[in-house]
C-alpha cells in the first residue's frame, strides 16, 4: 500500500497511535446493494445480447449503457467498501438521479396511459407506445418504483448526513 492510501485509511488518535478507520457496516450493506446491482445489469446485458436486433443504433446503445452502468456499479461498490469518498459521491449522485428519473417516469407513464385509456384516442398508429405501456404497467410499475425511490432516498441520505459516514470518509 502506498503512503498516500496508507494516511487516507489511518487517522491519529489520542494516544498517539495509529489506527484504521472503519467504514460503517451499512455503508458495507449499501456496498453490497451496488455488487448485486452490478451482477444484475451484467447479467441484463448478456441476456440482451441474445435478443436485441443490432441493425438499429439504439440496440448497440442500451448495451453499452447496461455495459457501462455494470462497471459503474461494481466501482462504487468496491470504492464504498474501502471508504473511497469519491466512491461516496458518486452514489450520492446516482441515488438522487435514480430518483428524479423514476419519478418522471412515474409521471410520464401515468399521462401516457390515462391518455391511451380513453377509447376516443386512436392507438393504432402508436404501436411501440402500447408495447411500452403494456410492459410498464402502471399498476404493478408504481408499487415497485416507490420502493426503489425510498431504498435511493435512504442511500443518499445516509451517506450525505450520518455523522459516522462523515467521519470514515473525511480526507486527511
């Protein structure tokens, strides 16, 4: 290990001796949240592989957006896990985006299929709208999303305002 990392992981103590921060064990649960989400986008991105028509730019895309959100998502855990503050940041960032985009998800598809609902809008044109609808329904997409929107919520609370994160994240 060398001296700049070996400084940032010790801290001085009253007694004059060195000894190791510790990273709160939910900031280690969190970590692991971030792994498992890891392996989960890993594994969206091999089944995808399979699936997707790469004629179109837009099936390159979200493989390499699943790609990169993988890797992402493995740093931050692996960062979290050893009190890397930049780590931290970025999952602060993650979380509070996460939430703004399910909720103007919520929002969209909420406009989207009142409008789709009403038997006077013709549909038949909009083809892939009803396929998104149909995959996103709203009754099941709700319940799950406020689940997702607390658990980010709770990610980036915690590590913006714990006092404990504060301290086994401060820079020396």
């Amino acid at each position: 290990m060398d001296i700049k990392k070996e400084r940032k992981m010790k801290q001085q103590n009253p007694n004059n001796k060195l000894q190791i921060k510790e990273v709160p064990v939910v900031v280690k649960i969190i970590s692991v949240i971030y792994y498992i989400s890891a392996a989960l986008l890993l594994v969206a991105f091999i089944l995808l592989i399979g699936g997707l028509d790469f004629k179109f730019l837009a099936s390159i895309f979200i493989l390499v957006f699943l790609l990169g959100l993988a890797i992402l998502c493995f740093f931050i855990g692996k960062g979290l896990w050893k009190g890397d503050s930049g780590a931290k940041i970025v999952a602060i960032i993650i979380s509070i985006l996460t939430i703004v985009i399910t909720i103007a998800l919520i929002i969209i598809l909420s406009i989207l299929s009142k409008h789709f609902a009403n038997p006077m809008n013709d549909i038949s044109s909009l083809g892939n709208i009803q396929n998104i609808l149909n995959i996103f329904d709203i009754r099941k997409f709700i319940p799950k999303s406020i689940i997702f929107i607390v658990i980010n919520a709770f990610i980036a609370g915690y590590l913006l305002f714990n006092k404990r994160v504060k301290e086994a994240f401060k820079k020396d």
